[in-house]
C-alpha cells in the first residue's frame, strides 16, 4: 500500500494522540499531506512523548470524551475522513483504584465516538482501539482468536470487553445500514518502545528506576505477555483502515494484532535482554497480595495475516534494542524528534507492505 497517496488530503481525528500510542501515530502521519485532529487530555506525567512530536498538521484539542455535547460540536466541525478511537483510561492498576472513571471513559467514551461517526453522515473509515486483555481468560496458551468468548478479571478489562459489545450492537443495528460508514475494531498486545513514560508498566518502570540507580520491583516474573514494537500495531491499524476502503467482507469485523508465537516471552526474559543495555540494571521480585492478572496472554494473530497481510516484522531482540536505544539516547540528550523519525524510517523500510514515495 503507498501510504502517501492512501492518506493525501485526508482529514484524520485521533483521539487519545496526548498519549503513548497517540503521539507515535500523530507523528507518524503527519508526514503525509493531511490534517489531523487530535482530542485528549493533557498529558499524565511532566515527561511525555507528545511534548516531543511533530505537531505542524495538528489541531490539538483538550476534550473529555465523556462530554458528548463537546465531542459532537468539534467532530462534526473538523469532519474526519479518518478515525482512529485510541482515548482510554488503560492502565489496570488504576482501572481497580478507580473503576468507575475507566467504565465512564473507556465504555461511555466510546459509545460517544460511535454516535459521533454515525451523526457525520458521511464517507468515514474508523478504527476502533480495543486490547488483547478483552477476552475471557481462559489461560489459553495458544493465543485468543477474534471468535473468542469476551471477558475481564479487571475494571480495564472489563471496559475494554465492554467497548467491543457496544461497538458490536452500535454496527449491526446502526451503522451497517450506513453504506458511507467503514468501521472495525483493532485488538493490540502489550506495546513497547521509546517515549512511555506511564505508570506500572514493565519498561517505564525499568527506565525509571534504572536511569536513577535504583532497583525496579517486579510483580510477576513468569507471566507471560504479546509484547510488541508500538510501532506494529500501528501499522496494523493503518493496514485496517486502508483495506476497510474496499473489503466490505471486513466491514465490523474485529482483529488481533500481536508477535508470532517463537517470538512469545515471559517479564523474566524482557529483563534479560533489557538488562544488557544498561549498567547496573537490578530487579527485584516481589508479590502482590490481590492483585488479579493473567499469567499467559497470547493473541492469534492469522486473521489480520490473512485479510490484511499484516505481519509483525520485528523479534522480541529487536523490539527491546531498539526500545532501549531510544531511551538511552534520550538520556544522552539526542533530539526526540529525531529518534521517533529514525525507528519510523527503520520499520518503513522493513516492511514491505508499504511504499511511501
Ligand atoms: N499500551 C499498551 O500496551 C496497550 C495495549 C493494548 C491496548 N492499548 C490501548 O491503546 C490505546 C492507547 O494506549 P496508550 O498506551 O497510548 O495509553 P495512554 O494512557 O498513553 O494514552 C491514553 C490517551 O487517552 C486520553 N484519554 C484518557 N481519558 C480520556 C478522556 N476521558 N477523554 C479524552 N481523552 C482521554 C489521554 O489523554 C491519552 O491521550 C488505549 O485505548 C489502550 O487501551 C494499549
């Protein structure tokens, strides 16, 4: 797919592009000839990627999309031909300090930008960004397929598990009717890669406590998750949206995008190979009285292989190099700006799905 005539003159809402995936994504497109609206909240932390991207085609808009009246006034206004839904409250540890602002914005919020795209009444693709967590856990150790029973052992899972039946309900009674709407839902594994900063994730945590000289806790050192470069799942949402253009076969559907199952490692591992990029990196294990998580959380990804012929094209080595790389040149003070550049180009040029010239 050529990415520059895909997204040319294409007006592109994001909305969660304050965060982690966001500004990747914001930064990514705004290499092509678009107009993107970004709507979010301010960032979480002091240090933020979003602080760093390229923001020359963005119309950054502070918005809660819980407050429908707001959301609906500025979506109808920008009218995006593209839509990808990425705002969420999605940390799980937060999710059970404070269930009801998840339900509220990961359940409502979503719901809100449904109405919205059905209220635009016009030619739309949009991407709706779920989780790998919204299956019902079954310790299923050959990968969750789409079909699967939906679930959550946690408020985030259980609001993620909850977007995609509102999403379900919302397409086959209203949209599917809309011959202008093209929509679908995007399953990612747990995303690493420069710029998170967030709490209680494995990596932000690492680089926070190691680039301080301190021991990082470690909650679970034998789960396992579909870790991937955020750069991969992004890609698959690109992918989706592109083929959603012409494939009404997809037109609903929902998909898995996650690593290949040689590829599939446990926290203990992670550490392993992150390890070797810093001095002085020590761990320390430790248990957490009830606290729920899964210990095996694997993605099959053959649907998205096959419809979209997206493949995950970095190992768990590579992932983890080049998420360490950026980190620390970050903290050798090299541009930020840049090194998002650098890992995008690396990826464009492994991939070949795409042509961008
Ligand atoms: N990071 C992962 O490993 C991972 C894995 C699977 C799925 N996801 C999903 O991908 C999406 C992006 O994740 P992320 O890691 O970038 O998260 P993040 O926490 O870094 O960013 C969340 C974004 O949502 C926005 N947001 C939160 N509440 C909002 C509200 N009420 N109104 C408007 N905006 C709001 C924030 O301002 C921010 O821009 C989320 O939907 C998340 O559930 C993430």
């Amino acid at each position: 797919m050529n990415l520059k005539k895909f997204y040319n003159k294409k007006k592109i809402l994001i909305t969660g592009h304050t965060g982690f995936k966001g500004s990747w994504l914001v930064h990514w497109l705004s290499r092509y000839n678009v107009e993107i609206m970004g709507i979010g909240l301010n960032p979480n932390n002091k240090l933020n990627l979003f602080s760093y991207i390229n923001k020359k085609k963005l119309l950054d808009k502070r918005i809660d999309i819980t407050d429908y009246k707001i959301l609906e006034k500025n979506i109808l206004k920008f009218k995006p031909d593209i839509i990808y839904h990425l705002a969420a409250q999605a940390l799980v540890k937060k999710s059970i300090n404070n269930p009801l602002e998840t339900f509220k914005t990961n359940i409502i919020g979503t719901a809100n930008i449904l109405n919205c795209i059905n209220k635009l009444n016009k030619k739309t693709i949009s991407i709706i960004i779920t989780s790998d967590k919204c299956y019902e856990s079954v310790k299923l150790s050959r990968g969750y397929k789409e079909n699967h029973r939906l679930g959550g052992n946690d408020p985030y899972s259980a609001s993620k598990a909850s977007a995609e039946i509102i999403f379900k309900s919302f397409f086959n009674s209203i949209l599917k009717k809309n011959k202008k709407i093209k929509i679908a839902t995007a399953r990612a594994g747990n995303v690493i890669g420069g710029g998170d900063w967030s709490s209680d994730r494995l990596i932000p945590d690492c680089i926070r406590a190691w680039v301080s000289n301190k021991k990082v806790n470690i909650r679970n050192p034998r789960a396992t998750r579909p870790w991937q470069h955020v750069l991969e799942p992004l890609s698959g949402y690109i992918m989706l949206s592109y083929h959603l253009q012409n494939n009404v076969n997809i037109n609903g559907n929902s998909f898995n995008f996650g690593p290949k199952f040689n590829d599939i490692s446990n926290v203990e591992r992670v550490l392993k190979l992150s390890k070797n990029y810093w001095k002085n990196a020590r761990t320390k294990f430790y248990k957490e009285k009830n606290f729920v998580e899964d210990e095996h959380l694997q993605l099959n990804t053959r649907k998205a292989e096959k419809k979209l012929k997206w493949k995950k094209i970095f190992t768990i080595e590579k992932t983890i190099e080049l998420t360490m790389n950026w980190y620390k040149k970050f903290y050798d003070k090299k541009n930020a700006f840049k090194l998002l550049d650098n890992d995008i180009n690396y990826y464009l040029k492994k991939n070949r799905n795409f042509t961008y010239e």
